[in-house]
C-alpha cells in the first residue's frame, strides 16, 4: 500500500497516532498472547510460534514448561523427547535444535538467566529482531516494535510504511510513534490483525478504523457480510468472551487462555481451535 497522496510527514505521523488511539479504544484489553510466566517462557513460546499461531503454542507450552522449567533443564533436553512435545507447532526439528542450542548458550553466556537486551538476544540460536522486541516488551519492559506478518501486512496497509524489509519497517514505524508506546503499539496492530483485517478477506466494512485507512476497499465493505469475517472474541457468537474481557481488562488474558482451554476441550459456544501452521502463516 503506497502513502496516502499528497500527505505530509507530519500529516502521516499523526494519522498514525490516531489509529493508535482508536485502537487502544477498540482494543483495551490488548496484550501478549502466549502465555508466559518470566522471560525465559516467553523466549521459548515466541520461537515456537514461527509458522504456527499462539494458540497452538499456547496448547503445547503446558506440558513443556513443566517438564523443562528453565534454561539449564532444557539445554540438557534429549533432541526426541522434545520434539515430541513441539511437534504440534510445525518444524519441529529445527526449533527442538534452536531452543537446545540457545538454551545451553544462556547456561554458558549468562547464568542461566535471558539477557534483557537486543543486543544478547540476538546472539541467541533462532532469535531474531522481532523475537527479541517480544521478549524485551514484554518480560523486561523495554519498548520495541514487534515486526511479524500481521504488523507488516498492517503497517503496509495503513501507509505507514512502503518497505517489505521488516528491519526497514521497524524504523519507518518507530519514527511514527513516541518511543514508550512502541509495545503497545505493536500489540494493539496484531490484534487488529487477528480479528479484523485478515490477509485474505479483511472485514473492512466493520473496521471501526476504516475512515483512516488507505486500503479500505480491498476486503469486504458491506457491513453484514463483513461481521460473518469477524475472528478471536469479536466474532459472531463471542459476545459473553468480549463482554468479559471489556469489563475487566486486567484479567482479559486470563478469559482468553480459558477460551481457548474450552475450545480445545470441544466445549460449544469457544472459538475453534487455531488453523494448521499453513494457514496460520496465510492469515
């Protein structure tokens, strides 16, 4: 999606925060979807979540986080048994490798502790930029643009950015914004991703954001039929998840992860399970 026509660096910075503040409106309760107790759990989930969805991550970190609770229990993982407990995600070979490898390394480098800065993060096997602005967001509370598919579909989308080179995106955005609202930003933009504007069909005529966004037009504009293409707690049917979620915005994670343990469970009325890896990375 090119810029908007004739539209200022100052006009673009300030259409930019005003999606932002919008979607903070739309989304308070807007947070890290996979679940995590301390860095080291989030570093794991997030090099899982390659090429797969969070919820499928978040089905299988149970298991492996309790029978690999830290850094030093992991590294000494045997290669099969853990792969086993990741097969779900996709790929599972190569990530039973990174997370081993990069496990030994945080034994070896940094006393079994994740490093809290960009600059050790990735050092580490299988952790790149976007890993690393996860981890440090949202275990350590160091701003940081988080750049996956959602966020560069988006980005593009709203003009914000011409670049399909995620380190190039990185910046456009980040000089947009003020730096402390950089993880939020991120967070409130992989929602909208999530539940409105898909990549294949966005629900543009209901998107509360529409009158902002140059790539209105591209989905489905006829209200009706763009509700039916509603994900996650705004979907058709999720209304007591959303009502729950509003009202308590400290404890929306908490009702989305019990969601998603019903729908696993097959218990009717909770939001079907995640899509295979394939068409997790389509949408």
């Amino acid at each position: 999606m090119k810029p908007v026509e004739n539209e200022s660096p100052l006009a673009l910075k300030r259409r930019a925060r005003r999606i932002n503040r919008e979607l903070a409106e739309l989304y308070p309760y807007a947070h890290a979807e996979l679940d995590f107790r301390n860095p080291f759990e989030l570093l794991v989930a997030t090099v899982l979540s390659a090429q797969t969805t969070d919820v499928r991550v978040n089905a299988v970190t149970p298991a492996l986080f309790a029978r690999y609770p830290n850094a030093l229990a992991l590294s000494e993982a045997a290669s099969v048994e853990l792969e086993t407990l990741i097969k779900p995600t996709g790929f599972f070979r190569a990530k039973a490798a990174n997370l081993i490898a990069l496990a030994t390394r945080i034994v070896d480098q940094y006393d079994g502790e994740v490093p809290g800065s960009l600059k050790a993060l990735t050092t580490l096997p299988g952790v790149g930029r976007k890993t690393a602005n996860v981890v440090l967001g949202n275990a350590f509370g160091v701003p940081g643009i988080t750049v996956d598919t959602h966020f560069i579909r988006l980005a593009r989308r709203f003009g914000w950015t011409e670049s399909a080179d995620p380190v190039r995106i990185e910046a456009d955005v980040a000089a947009l914004f003020e730096r402390r609202d950089w993880t939020m930003v991120s967070h409130r933009v992989v929602f909208h991703g999530r539940r409105i504007c898909h990549a294949r069909n966005p629900a543009c005529g209901a998107c509360p954001i529409a009158h902002l966004c140059p790539a209105y037009g591209e989905g489905e504009v006829d209200p009706a039929k763009a509700a039916k293409l509603l994900k996650y707690e705004l979907a058709p049917g999720q209304e007591a998840l959303l009502a729950r979620m509003l009202a308590d915005v400290g404890r929306a994670a908490e009702y989305r992860q019990a969601s998603q343990r019903a729908a696993r469970a097959g218990v009717a009325g909770t939001p079907a399970p995640a899509a295979t890896p394939a068409a997790a990375a389509a949408e």
